[in-house]
C-alpha cells in the first residue's frame, strides 16, 4: 500500500519535481504566468472546447521570456503540442536549442552564450 501511494504521490508531483527529489536538478522555476495560461486555456466555462492560437502564442512567449531570464542551463519539460522555437526567434534569442521527443514528453533546453541553434 504504500509503496503504491508512494507512486501516485510522484505522479501527482509531476517530471520536474520528480528531478528535484532525486537531486537532478538544484533549482525549479516557474515558467508560467497564471493569467496567460488562463487566457489559453481551450476548455470554455461551459465545456466547450475552443483553441485559440494567438493565446497559445502569447502564453509560449511568457514561458520563453521566463526562460531567458536564467542563466546558463534551462531545461524544460512540456507536452508534445508546444514547439518554443518560432517563440524563441521572436524574442531575437541567442541561444542554442535541442528537444527530443520520448513518448508524449518533449525536452528542451537552451545556452544563452551561443547563437541560435535547433537541432531536431
């Protein structure tokens, strides 16, 4: 029983903080602004279902912004719909930019020193 809690518990916790606990990473940052999600967030107060892209967009470039505030190192784990890259050229970013895609999860991280790079 409490071993299957103890999975639940890191499920509910989520990837990053599961790296954090593990001692991956030294530091969890927010990458969201609450108003900008909000603003994005497709599903309408009466159920419906609407995507609407220039949200999406403005959202992307809060998370971006947010990124580029750190120094060094950024790694960023995000469901396979959001692609940084048109975000990050937006912001005139110089930073070297790589994801894979393992399953359903995508990893993205950046360097600042250098120039724009994507490798896919």
């Amino acid at each position: 029983m409490f071993e299957a809690q103890h999975q639940v518990n890191l499920l509910e916790a989520g990837a990053a903080a599961r790296l954090i606990i593990s001692g991956g990473l030294k530091t969890l940052l927010q990458t969201e602004d609450s108003k900008a999600m909000e603003a994005a967030n497709p599903v309408q107060a009466d159920g419906s279902v609407v995507f609407d892209k220039s949200a999406d967009e403005a959202r992307e470039d809060t998370i971006v912004r947010n990124l580029l505030k750190v120094d060094g190192v950024v790694v960023i784990i995000l469901v396979g719909g959001h692609d940084l890259a048109d975000n990050i050229k937006r912001e005139g970013a110089a930073v070297i930019m790589s994801w894979w895609v393992y399953r359903s999860i995508r990893v993205w991280w950046s360097d600042r020193r250098s120039g724009l790079h994507i490798f896919t």
